[in-house]
C-alpha cells in the first residue's frame, strides 16, 4: 500500500457540503481568494468534476422544467 507524502492531507478531506458549496460558488464567479485557497487544499478533482457535471446536469434540469411549465 501506498503511504501518502503528507499525512494529514489524507485526514483532510472536504465533505460533500463543503464541495457542493465551492462548484456552487464557481458556477456563479463569485470566490474569496481565500475560500480558493483553503478549497485547493482540501477538494481532490473528483471531488470538483463530479460535484460540477451534477450541478451542471441539476441546472439543465431546472431550465428544462421552467421553460415547460412557461409554455403550458
């Protein structure tokens, strides 16, 4: 088995609230510098790529569901 560089990175991993807000946050442009950096630190990629392809899947979604309920 692989022992990672630094131990406590492997402790540190964002939950899914906390990867939900930060795609949630990206989606709009709006980020604190800070947020940025304590997010890169602690989100892995897969983390982000799924949590984005799900936001954008939910987003298409709800576009789809006002634009039917708009035309009825």
């Amino acid at each position: 088995m692989v022992q990672p560089d630094n131990p406590e990175a492997e402790k540190r991993r964002a939950g899914p609230l906390r990867v939900a807000r930060a795609v949630f946050w990206s989606f709009l442009g709006i980020r604190r510098s800070k947020d940025h950096d304590a997010d890169a630190t602690i989100l892995t990629p897969v983390q982000v790529i799924v949590a984005g392809v799900l936001g954008a899947a939910l987003f298409v979604f709800c576009l789809i569901m006002v634009v039917r309920y708009v035309t009825r």
